[in-house]
C-alpha cells in the first residue's frame, strides 16, 4: 500500500474524532455532562455510541486474525460479545440506569452503603479498563507499521493523544457523538470490501481449503520478515532465503530443519507452491480438519477452553464498566432496554464480515501464519486478492475503519477510568469536578500506553477474553447479586471482589508474562472464567449468609428504587457525585 494513502486515511480519521470531540465543549458544562451526558441521550444514539464504543481492535482486526490460524472455534468470540447483550438487557440493562449512579462504584456504594466495596469497585475498574486499554494501543500499532511502515511506538502515542484532545474537550457528551460517528464508519469500512473480496473469490472459482492436512502455500510465495521470528516447522522445507537465518547470514537456497528456526527482521524467504506453511512461535498449528470443525484441532482441553470462553465472553459483557457506563446516560429504563435490543441488532450486522476475512485468509494470505502477525489480514486481504492498485483503495478504507475502532473503544474505557480515577483519587485534591475528570483522563491513558509501547505475547483477542474474564469474575457477581438478591452484604461483596478478581488478576497476569501452553494449568490460567466466576458467586453468597447483620439500613428503599418503574411515580431522585465532592 502507498504509504501516503494510510496517512491520510488515518489523518483523516484522527481530525473528524478531535473535531467532534472539541464540538462537545458546547454542550459540556456541568459534571452531569461530562459523566453522564446530562442522562439525555436517544436509544438510537446510545446504540449507535455503545457499538461503536464495544467494537474493539478485537473484533475488527482480533476476531478475523484468530480464525485465520483456528478455525471454526474461534466463531464463539463474536457469538458470545454479542449474546452478552442479551443477559444485559433481561437482567441488569434497567434497574441500573433507575439506580442514577454514575459509576460502578457509584452503584456499589449506593446498593451496599459502604465506602470500602466502593474503593474495591474502584479498583476493579481501573484494572478492567487498563487491560482492555492495551490491545487497543498496541493494535494500533500493529496497523500503523503495517500500512505506513511508522514504528511500533508511533501508534499508541497517536491514539493516546487524539482520545485524549476528544475527552479532554467534551466528557461523555462529546465522545457520544464521536462513537456514534465511528460504529457507521467501522460497519462501511469493513462490510464494503468484504463484500467486493466475496464476489472475487467467487469470479475466482470459490476455491476453498482442503480436508485435510496442513495448510500450504498455493503458489510459489516470497515473504518479507518484517519483525524477528521464531518459526516452528513440522519437516524439513527447501527455500530461497537472503538474510539471517538462525545467525547465519545466507542468500540463495537453503534448507529450514525441522523444529524451531529463528529468522531476523528484514530476511526474505520464498517457498514453493505446495509447502506447508510454519508458523510462528505461540501459534498452534492447526491442520485443514481442525480448523474446519469446532474442537477438532488436537487441543487436549479444547472442551474446557471453549466452555471457559463462553462463560467469559457471555457475563463479562456484563461487568465491563466502559459499557455500563452508557446506560446512565439513558432517559429512564425503558429506554435503556431499547437501547440494548437496538445494540444487539447493530452487533448481529457488523459480526457477520470478520469471519469472512479470516475464511479467505486461510486461502489468499496463509504467509501470516508464518510471520505471526495474523491480526493484520483484514489489512492486507484486499491487495492480496485484488493486486496492490486495485486493492488499495479498499485497504486506505480498512485502515480508516481499524484506527476508528481504537479510536472509539479507547475513548469509552478512559471515560470509564477517568470518572473513578476523578471521583475516587482526585476529589479531594482537585474543588472542580470537571478539572479532577480531565487529570483522571490523563493518568488513564498513561499507564496502558507505557504498557503497550513494551509490547505483548499474546494476541489481541486473547489478551481483551481475558480482560472479559476478570469483568466475569468481579462486577458481574456483583450487578446481579446486588439487583436481584437482597442478602447480599458489604462484607460478602468485598470478599467476593477480592477472592474472584484477585484470581482472574492473577491468571490473567500469568498468562500474559509467561504465555500460553497446552498444559492443564495453562489452559486454567489461559481462560480462568470457568473457575473463577463460580468462585466470585459462591464467596459472595456465603460471607453475605454468615454476616447478617451487614446488610445495608437503606435495602428496601434502594430495591424498589432499582425495581419500579419511573412512570409509577415512586422512582425519584438520582446519585448526585457533586455533592460527595462536597462532603
């Protein structure tokens, strides 16, 4: 791709989000604003905002990268970001927004009248929405070195900075409407060329991948090792390379050992049509029958996993707080229910095109499974089918459609982080609510930036189903437990926080220093939901049943604050932050 295209794509991109996000300062004035939008925001708004917000750099570059090396199993991904929606709105999308908090914590404190669950809320919210932050930056990254040629770091620090010009500059208000901007963008910029890649493919010959065996390349193949890599190779393959191959410096024709071989960056290897295809160190080969049929692919606890996955993917919609953060900013509850149907709906669309460019990678770009940077096939897809002109005007789309959706999912976690980050560390060090919300923006983009610059071990889908797994295991128990069960204490909420999260923590932060493997304890620690969110409910249930005697003064009037509906008269007033700013 000309690199000039992808600069002005993403140039683009950036002004439009700043712009909307400067325009937000008309309407931002109070800390209502700034939270929650002055609750005054339509369900087709809201919608719109919310898929925008939800459809990460996982679902737009993460989902299709991971079917391209797995298969069939990795469907559950954008199956169960969406039926997550579904659980959100029977059970939690209404009795929230009629609790008129702002945060999660704010809800905690209000359901449980307890200043220490709220710090521990507080906590929670930070850690969900520095880990989601991550695979954000560093999938911009990814994108930018891919389609301009910039430096891993020139990503991060251009997301960082425009989300933080939009935040900064209008609060929730503001970022409603750059979200709202980005869901139709990220829906035009990848159904658009994927429906123009299905109709090639179809002029083509609609060829499709074999039964059996391991995938290969289907003509000969020249690839360009841009990053260093190490390969695993299940035979001995006969190639011309020039370049370093395991330190030596070669350039004619060689021959890579069966095993693992290391290839520095800059090396240029060609294959043979009909060689199977190494992959890179940490992708699990996967031959043409394991990749076609759901657990199948010689996973020995592929059924935990998947199970494992479910869980985490289905609850941990439900306790991401960039999401429920939105349903305050709803009228009343009957729209926050429409706007959940409507999101479902939005969702239902935009998942139906990653699956595609996974499908056609496996044929037309399996070389990424040998360089190890599969979530860059919905990048590179269009030239590989159309040739590089013909194919770059839909890759300059693509690229606009990837830097939205950093854009937007990171712009909706530093809300999130920021309002706790202004609310529960800065109040009483900054009078001016607006002022503490801006400073909680900065200190909220600061830390997953760093992090990201330092690079990751696992993908970006991986590391945001784990970011769902620790959602799963804390503020979900939590929002149902403390909607629908009046037992439940401070003290069991506490403990229940602390046992669940702190092990999905725990697993999360293993898994992402060491890696994952196909052991037993790498597949528990690799998707910790199965165990962990069990864990989170049972904790609760008991300390809240031995600990009576901690259940909130105010219960009754909180549960039917959160269970009648407004038109009845007898839901009134709303959780007022101004006034914990001035007590």
């Amino acid at each position: 791709m000309n690199p000039t295209a992808g600069i002005v794509a993403v140039v683009l991109v950036a002004i439009s989000t700043a712009l909307l996000g400067i325009l937000g300062v008309r309407a931002a004035r109070t800390t209502s604003d700034f939270y929650v939008a002055s609750r005054s925001v339509s369900p087709w708004w809201n919608a719109s905002a919310i898929s925008g917000e939800y459809l990460s750099a996982a679902s737009f570059l993460g989902i299709a990268g991971l079917i391209l090396a797995y298969g069939a199993d990795m469907l559950w991904f954008s199956v169960g970001y969406t039926a997550g929606y579904l659980l959100l709105l029977v059970l939690v999308a209404a009795p929230l927004r009629r609790s008129g908090a702002y945060t999660l914590p704010d809800f905690a404190e209000l359901r449980l009248e307890s200043a220490a669950v709220r710090k521990i809320a507080s906590a929670g919210v930070v850690t969900i929405g520095w880990l989601y932050l991550l695979p954000q930056l560093h999938a911009a990254g990814i994108t930018l070195r891919t389609v301009i040629g910039t430096p891993a770091w020139v990503g991060p620090v251009a997301v960082a900075a425009v989300v933080l010009v939009s935040v900064v500059a209008g609060g929730m208000r503001a970022i409603t409407f750059v979200q709202a901007f980005q869901y139709w963008l990220k829906v035009t910029a990848i159904a658009v060329p994927a429906i123009i890649l299905v109709l090639v493919w179809r002029a083509d010959g609609a060829p499709t991948v074999a039964e059996s065996g391991p995938v290969t390349f289907t003509d000969e193949t020249s690839v360009q090792v841009s990053a260093d890599v190490q390969v695993q190779l299940p035979e001995p393959v006969q190639v011309h390379a020039a370049g370093t191959v395991d330190g030596q410096e070669v350039d004619g024709e060689i021959t890579l050992p069966a095993g693992t071989t290391t290839i520095d960056a800059g090396t240029e290897v060609q294959f043979p049509a009909g060689a199977a295809v190494p992959h890179a160190d940490g992708l699990r080969p996967v031959d043409s029958a394991g990749w076609l049929f759901p657990m199948n692919d010689g996973h020995p606890y592929a059924l935990y996993t998947t199970y494992s996955l479910i869980v985490a993917l289905f609850l941990g919609t439900m306790g991401l707080p960039h999401v429920l953060v939105r349903f305050y900013t709803n009228p009343d509850g009957r729209a926050a229910r429409r706007t959940t149907v409507t999101v479902l709906a939005m969702l239902g669309v935009f998942y139906l095109f990653p699956t595609l460019y996974g499908a056609l990678g496996r044929l037309y770009a399996p070389d990424l499974l040998f360089t190890g940077r599969t979530e860059a096939v919905v990048l590179l897809l269009p030239a590989r089918i159309l040739g590089p002109e013909a194919g770059q005007v839909l890759t300059v789309l693509v690229t606009a459609g990837a830097f939205g959706a950093f854009l937007s999912t990171a712009s909706g976690l530093t809300v999130s982080v920021a309002g706790v980050i202004s609310q529960d560390v800065l109040n009483r060090r900054i009078s001016s609510p607006v002022t503490a919300f801006r400073v909680g923006a900065v200190l909220a983009l600061t830390v997953p930036t760093l992090g990201a610059l330092g690079g990751l071990n696992l993908g970006i889908a991986d590391v945001v189903g784990l970011a769902f797994a620790v959602a799963a295991s804390t503020f979900c128990p939590l929002l149902l437990l403390g909607i629908w069960w009046r037992k439940l204490t401070d003290v069991g909420a506490m403990a229940g926080l602390i046992v669940g999260g702190g092990a999905a923590t725990f697993a999360v932060g293993a898994t992402i220093v060491t890696g994952s493997s196909t052991t037993a304890a790498g597949a528990f620690l690799a998707q910790p939901a199965a165990w962990t969110v069990p864990l989170a409910f049972i904790t609760m249930v008991v300390v809240s049943l031995l600990t009576p005697n901690r259940r909130p003064r105010g219960l009754w009037r909180t549960m039917v604050r959160l269970h009648t509906p407004e038109n009845l008269a007898l839901n009134r007033g709303s959780w007022d932050p101004e006034r914990r700013f001035r007590r």
